[in-house]
C-alpha cells in the first residue's frame, strides 16, 4: 500500500477516480508477492505494479471496467503456453489479481502514519468485497458478512499482523501494513553506528540504547532513530516496550551491561536477540545468566556469537554481517549461500 499512497493521494486531492488491483495470491516463480499493488485512476494514469509488467496492460481494462461501475473482480494469471505472453508471466509464475474501485479509509491513514494493521477482503462468497479492518490492539471496523466469519477473520488477523505477512486463506485476503521494522542495539559502541548507517539504508528503524551517557549522545550517532542514556528497564520502556516484530542486538562486550539487557530481551516477544563476543565469551555468559535464573528455553533464543559468517574484517564488515543475520532471521532464512539452496529464492504463501 505505501508504494502506490503518495500518487493515490494526489489522485483523490484532484478528485479523480480510482481503482485498485492487489496481488492476492501466487504461484511459483511470480515477481510480485502478495500484497503488491497498482493504481490506475480515470485519466489512465498508472502508479505501482503487480507483476514484471507482463499483466499490466490487461489489469488497466480490468481496471477501467471497475471505473465504470462493474463489481470488483478476482482474476487469475499464467503462462499456459507460447500463446499467452499478452496475459501471461514469462517467469513461469501464476498470480490471482483482485481488482476494485478504491475509496480513502482508515487503512490508507493507518498506511500513511506508519501504522499496523489488516485489512480483510472476502473474494468469494455471498459478498465480495466486504471488507473488515483490524488493527493492532485488535480494534475492529467492518463486516466480512457474519460474526463468526468475523471472528475468524480478527484471530488470523493478529497472527499475521506480527508475522507481517500478506496471505490469502481461502476466501480471505489478509492485507497487512506494518512500520519499518525496529532494531535496538544495546551499546553505543562504534559498531553500533555503522549499523544504523546500514539498517536505515536497508529500511529499518535503529535505535541505540547504553545507560553510559557520556557514549549515548546522537551525534555518535546520526543515523540513530533515538538514543537513549538508561539502563535496559527503562530505555525498553520509553520505547513503549518490546513486540514480536522487534530485534535486538547486544553489543557492549561489558557482562553488567549486556546481562541486564538479556534478561529482558530473552524474556520479551522479541523476533530476534543476539549477542556480539568470542565463543569463549558467550559460554561465560550463559553461566552467568542461569545463575540468575535464566532456563535452557530462553537461552536457546540467544543468537551468539552474533553474526553470518563472512569473514568481516572492521567494522563496517562486521556491521553488514551482524544485519545480515538479523534480516535472515526476520525472514525465517539461515543466511547460506543462494547458490547451495534448492527451491524457490523467494518464498510466498501460495
């Protein structure tokens, strides 16, 4: 959605008339994921994508029927052989295409600040395109047509909404929107700036968190969403607390500063925590966080020594492969090499 909002704004300040095409389901090697959408408005002017380009021109007639006040429609695209090229994906790939008229709503607001939430479209049944809109603190809006069917809905919605997937089941289209994901890195140390460099040139949201405010300070760190000068408790705290959708990195090398952190790192909803040092470093560790009564199962979480193995040398390199891990991670990948991988690159639901 945030792809294709800035032209859809400008369209609906102009008055014009919109319609929206999402990617909602895919087979194979297709080379949009769900989720993936254009816009088309009146003027046949066309913002975004749901395919390499190879369907484009048919979703804008299916758009235009959309303008034109036919019902929204659930369309399904392939190569079935030589002959479909004008309709097909050269990849090789499937994909089912929902077509609608648009109209600006809280999901698009919710879009537009950074927000989380789903949205769920019936595509088939007694009424397609009923929607329903759930957000984060399991706020509902909307019917999908019946209660229970609602009910379903909202609990899929909230396990999707943190795993921050798009997916199709059944007659449902989850549609999620989620804001660039945060990393807290625990130490502000030099490694710590280079990663923000690259986490914020990746997308993501990093922040940096050391109780030494002599080191804590932004100008240490510029690329830093925020620093923060406390002890874990209440930097995690004033950061509204730890979701499923954050990660965490320690890296102060100092046994106070990083077991104070671990303890409620490893102890949180966090997607991801791990811990820089020498395997000789991370085995005292682990000594010292069952002595404060850390069990087997929460430890088993702790990512150490973190890191891919890419032989970083300095810390630019060492950044990259500390943030290598973590988006691997983020995405359910080990981070080996693509080229000892069998299967698809990129996995979607289907």
């Amino acid at each position: 959605m945030k792809d294709v909002l800035p032209e859809i704004t400008k369209w609906t300040e102009r008055g014009h008339q919109i319609a929206l095409a999402t990617v909602v389901g895919v087979q194979r090697s297709a080379p949009r994921p769900p989720g993936a959408k254009m816009a088309v408005n009146e003027r046949g002017e066309i913002a975004g994508g749901v395919s390499g380009g190879c369907v484009e021109g048919a979703v804008v007639e299916l758009a235009d029927e959309v303008m034109r006040g036919e019902p929204p429609r659930l369309v399904h695209f392939g190569i079935a052989d030589s002959e479909a090229w004008d309709v097909g994906l050269p990849c090789g790939g499937e994909i089912d295409v929902w077509v609608q008229s648009y109209a600006q709503g809280r999901f698009s607001a919710l879009a537009s600040e950074g927000g989380r939430a789903a949205e769920v479209t019936l595509l088939e049944g007694a009424s397609p395109g009923a929607k329903m809109l759930v957000e984060a603190d399991g706020a509902r809006s909307g019917t999908l047509g019946a209660p229970e069917l609602d009910d379903e809905a909202a609990r899929t919605a909230v396990e999707l909404l943190w795993a921050e997937s798009s997916e199709r089941r059944g007659p449902l289209f989850f549609d999620v929107i989620a804001p660039a994901p945060r990393l807290i890195l625990f130490g502000a140390v030099d490694i710590a700036a280079s990663l923000c460099t690259l986490a914020r040139d990746t997308g993501w949201r990093p922040y940096v968190v050391d109780p030494r405010a002599r080191f804590a300070t932004p100008d240490r760190f510029p690329d830093a969403e925020e620093v923060i000068a406390a002890w874990p408790e209440e930097a995690f705290a004033r950061l509204g607390g730890i979701d499923p959708a954050t990660s965490i990195a320690v890296l102060t090398h100092d046994p106070k500063l990083d077991d104070a952190a671990l303890l409620i790192a490893l102890r949180s909803p966090a997607r991801f925590v791990g811990a820089m040092g020498s395997r000789r470093a991370q085995a005292t560790r682990r000594e010292r966080l069952l002595a404060a009564g850390m069990n087997e199962e929460e430890l088993e979480r702790l990512a150490a020594p973190l890191g891919l193995d890419l032989g970083a040398v300095g810390r630019e390199e060492t950044a990259l492969s500390v943030l290598a891990e973590v988006v691997a991670a983020r995405h359910g990948r080990d981070g080996g090499r693509l080229a000892d991988r069998g299967g698809r690159i990129h996995e979607v639901p289907a």
